[in-house]
C-alpha cells in the first residue's frame, strides 16, 4: 500500500469535475483513487514498474 502523505491540488472546469465524479461513481470508485491510478500508470509507462527501487539505488 502506498503512503499517502502529500497533498496534490489542482484546478478543473466544474462541468469536467462532475463528469470525473459520475464516471468514478459507475465504476464504484473515489476520484481520489482513480487519480492515484492515473499517476501510478504514466509514472510507470516513463519509469517503468520499477522506478522505486531506481530511485533508492541512485541514493544508495
């Protein structure tokens, strides 16, 4: 499970966010899951699914 510790804000025309919500509704999701999916998918596709454990041995 990961951390959830910081915060992302972020600005969205109303009439988008209503429909985000409605669709995250129908598929039994937050939208603050379906975000976290989103990033944890484009970080991956650029990273790749391993991009935590480059990350700690670039600072081991």
């Amino acid at each position: 499970m990961e951390n959830r510790t910081a915060r992302l804000t972020l600005l969205i025309d109303p009439e988008k966010k209503a429909a985000f919500e409605a669709l995250c509704k129908q598929e039994d999701v937050t939208p603050s899951q379906k975000v976290r999916q989103f990033i944890r998918e484009y970080v991956e596709s650029k990273l790749g699914p391993d991009w935590q454990e480059q990350k700690t041995q670039k600072t081991d």
